[in-house]
C-alpha cells in the first residue's frame, strides 16, 4: 500500500472522541456513530494472546548505501516505523517494516484469488511495451506482471525503498510521489495500474488527470480500491461491535487526515477517470469475506487470505490514523485489536467488505475543438 497523497492537511487531533457521560454503565457514541475511545477499555479484560504485543516495542530502519540517507529517515510510532515524511501530513498512513510487508503479501494473494488467478482486468495486448505500478509496495505485483510480459519495460513507484533487489531484468523501482506532478513525459505507457490508495490520496481528480497525461492513445488506465466498511447481508454482524466500528472510525479519520477512506462509496474511480478524460469504462464489484464462513470455494478461499492478511497486522492498520490523526490511546488501541481478533474469529459473525476494480481507456485520439467565427 505504499500510496501518496498532497495537499494541505489539517492538524492531528490531540484528544481521543468525548468521554461517556458520568454515571454507571452509562454510554453514548458520537454523531457519526463512532463508540468512544474509552468504550473499549471498560470491557472485559482480554487474554495476552488476544493482543498485539508489538505496541510500544522498538524498531529500526534498514539502511542502503546507493539511497539518500533521507528517505530511509524512517518515523517511528509506537515502535513502528513510516516513511521519511514527518509529522501529520505524511501520506502513508500503514507502516513499511517487515510486519506490515507481509501482510500486504498476503493481501496480494488474495486480490489475485479474488480476480480468478490474474493481476489484471483491463484487455492488454501482449506487445504492451511500457507499463506503471503506482504505489507499488513491496513491488510483488510488479515483479509478477513484468515476468508475465518479459517485453515490456515495468517500472514500480512508491514513498519507501522497501522492495527487493532480485527482480525480473525488465522491472525497476523509483522512489516517487505519485501526487506531485508525475516526472513522466505525456503518452509515455500503454498501462497504468494502481492498488489500494484509499486514505492515502487528497486529490483523486488531480491524480486521475496525471495518469491520464502519461497514458498512452488508446492505453488503459485500472484501479482497485476496497471499502473499509465491514458489513452481513444476514444481519450477523451487530451494531457497536469492533467490526462495525471499524469503518465507521476510518471514514471519520479520513475526514480528518484529508485522505478519504470512502473511494468506493463516493464512485471515487469512475468520476476521477471521467472527468480526466478515461472513456470505456469497465466496472467490477466483489464482496469479499472476512474469514472462512462462505460455502463456496472461491469465497470461502478469498474469507480465509483476508482474515489471515488483516489478522497478520491490525495494529499496522490502526495504528497511525487512531493515534496520531483521531488521539485514541495507546491502550485504547491495544484493547479494541483484542477485541477484534476475538469477533473475527467467531464463525457465526459473516463479515465481509466490498471491492472494486474499474478500468478505463485514453481514447485514441484526442477531442476535436470546436471553434466559432
């Protein structure tokens, strides 16, 4: 998820969400129906085995002499380290050690599970010559399209130099922005791919019109993005529980952050690629289970890779938006991950989540102007 975003970002809240009224078993949520922070540590105390013992350790960033030592100026939260950018307005808000790696890993698993063993939806031709992973992570999407397609040239973009040395000869990793003006020449690639930016970019139009500049005349344009909401169609999963807690505190940290976790909800994909010009668009929805409940293969499959992708790494997840963006406490934290854990694995909870893939094309040839005498 090694996504960019821009633009000015408002100041970290300091102070966790109003506390409960006074008054014995007393409680209340906020407008946005979000349980307050101290919710969590008034329930029933939970088994060691049930938290994440890594809040609070201590981390180090690796070093790589051909890098300027200030990308790998790594920030350190609770022990978890972030890319170089200081502060509140740094753009990714999942960590980039080796914990939170591995999870992507996993997670790159299951897209492709997902999409019935491929990496793409958009109709390539096998003589695509030069093609951009944005946000590519730990490149292992990249690294397997550029084995697929041995003749095109692959390049992976992302904040931190978090990817292996070893890859296929036609791949290269940059360390780049995606969110600033892109340093690539206009019409330079015939595919243009993005993964999971959702609450790591502020200008979704900004970034669309960017990728569209650099796509080729009839090049394709595909972005798949998930929603942070857990939802049942069975009524399974209750109110002011931590799975449906969950998206309900990442949209309002998105709103914070100026980073929307809401990509999905607001059709954020096809009115950016739209409105930068992307015709043809192609729309793919899936819900996606969230542990192995589902009776069919596939789902049950899909359940099980998503469950074992978030369950690897919840702290990473949570870590940087309720602390520092939404001023939850440590504690407050650690808690509700243990809560979590323990709803995720119950079998009669049947959570899921929804993704979406859209791709589009650059038309061949730009629209004509109409002028008047």
């Amino acid at each position: 998820m090694g996504a960019t975003g821009d633009g000015p970002s408002p100041p970290a809240a300091t102070t966790s969400p109003p506390p409960p009224p006074e008054g014995e078993g007393v409680e209340t949520t906020t407008s946005t129906g979000i349980l307050p922070a101290e919710h969590w540590t008034q329930q029933a105390p939970v088994h060691d085995d049930d938290t994440d013992s890594s809040l609070g350790d201590t981390d180090n960033a690796s070093s790589t002499a051909s890098l300027s030592a200030s990308v790998l100026e790594y920030r350190t939260i609770h022990g978890r380290t972030y890319h170089s950018e200081r502060g509140v307005d740094a753009q990714s808000w999942t960590p980039n050690d080796g914990r939170q790696n591995e999870s992507m890993d996993i997670n790159h698993h299951l897209l492709t599970i997902a999409l019935d063993g491929r990496l793409f939806r958009a109709p390539l031709k096998d003589n695509i010559q030069k093609v951009i992973d944005i946000g590519t992570g730990t490149g292992i999407w990249a690294i397997d399209f550029a084995d697929m397609f041995p003749n095109a040239e692959v390049i992976g973009t992302d904040l931190s130099p978090i990817q292996p040395t070893w890859v296929p000869p036609n791949l290269r990793f940059e360390i780049d922005d995606s969110t600033q003006p892109w340093t690539y020449k206009d019409n330079t690639f015939d595919y243009v791919h993005m993964r999971y930016l959702f609450g790591s970019i502020s200008d979704w139009p900004g970034l669309y019109k960017e990728a569209f500049r650099c796509c080729k005349p009839g090049g394709y344009i595909e972005d798949f993005e998930a929603s942070v909401v857990m939802f049942s169609d069975d009524g399974s999963l209750k109110e002011d529980t931590p799975m449906s807690q969950w998206g309900k505190v990442f949209h309002e940290a998105g709103k914070k952050f100026n980073r929307p976790f809401t990509v999905v909800e607001d059709d954020t994909q096809q009115k950016g690629m739209e409105e930068a010009g992307f015709v043809n668009l192609n729309v793919w929805d899936f819900k996606c289970p969230l542990g192995g409940w589902a009776q069919d293969p596939k789902l049950k499959q899909c359940g099980l890779y998503s469950h074992l992708a978030l369950d690897q790494d919840i702290e990473g997840y949570v870590l940087f938006m309720w602390s520092t963006v939404m001023g939850w406490s440590k504690e407050a934290i650690h808690v509700f991950i243990a809560h979590l854990r323990r709803q995720l694995r119950d079998k009669n909870v049947h959570g899921m989540f929804r993704m979406r893939v859209v791709y589009a094309q650059k038309p061949e040839k730009p629209k004509e102007t109409v002028t008047t005498e």
